[in-house]
C-alpha cells in the first residue's frame, strides 16, 4: 500500500481525500481523522509529517466550518469558552510529549483510539436529539 500516491503531485487520489476530509471536517465527523490515515497508509508521507499537514490543514477547513455553524446558530459559545482553554492545554501539553513517543508507537496510538471510537459508535444507543 505504501509508495502510491504521493502527496506532491496533484493525483485524483489526493483530490479526493483533500475533499472527503474537508467535507467530514464540516460535518464534524473528524476530517483530519481521514486526511490522516489516507498520508499515513497511502502515501509516502511519515507519520509526523502526516500529523503536521493535518494540522495545518484543519485551520481554513475549520474556520469555515464554524463559520456556517455561528451562522446557523448551532455553537454553543458558553460550553466553547469553557472547552477551548482546555483544549489548548491540551495542544500544548501533546506538543512536549510528541517528541518523546515514537513513530511506530504513534501508530498504533492511533490505530487504537480509531477502533475504540468506531466500535463505540457502532453499539451506541441513539443519543441524538435533533
């Protein structure tokens, strides 16, 4: 699998996932989640240049996500100015610890936390109330 597309060129491979992330990335099912895989697995991407490009790439998607989203009235900001500092402790806390996890360990971090969050999803009672 590894070695096919490459991330420099512009393939219909990476089109696709450029636009299958940025649309989940608006619904808030976790585009970067796909963007993410597809650099890992079907690319030559490294893993942490992988993780970088996702995060440099959820900004503009982001930003106009909660764009529609305020538009529509459908933030919270009262429960967002609670979450985001914590958020950002967050970011900053994961940033010094980064360095010292290694890329394969990364890896199955990841692979881990993907299955925990389908099968949760999968036997998940229906809490949806809208």
């Amino acid at each position: 699998i590894r070695g096919g597309a490459t991330f420099t060129k512009m393939s219909i491979e990476n089109i696709l996932a450029g636009l299958l992330a940025g649309t989940t990335a608006a619904m808030g099912l976790g585009g970067g989640t796909v963007l993410l895989i597809y650099l890992s697995l079907f690319t030559a991407v490294p893993q942490l240049t992988a993780q970088g490009i996702n995060l440099l790439t959820f900004v503009p998607t982001a930003a106009v996500a909660v764009a529609v989203y305020a538009y529509r009235k459908q933030i919270k900001w009262k429960l967002w100015l609670f979450m985001a500092p914590l958020g950002v402790l967050g970011s900053v806390l994961g940033s010094f610890i980064l360095p010292h996890i290694p890329a394969f360990l990364l890896q199955k971090i990841l692979g881990g936390i993907l299955i925990f969050m389908g099968l949760s999803r999968l036997f998940a009672r229906d809490t949806c109330k809208e």
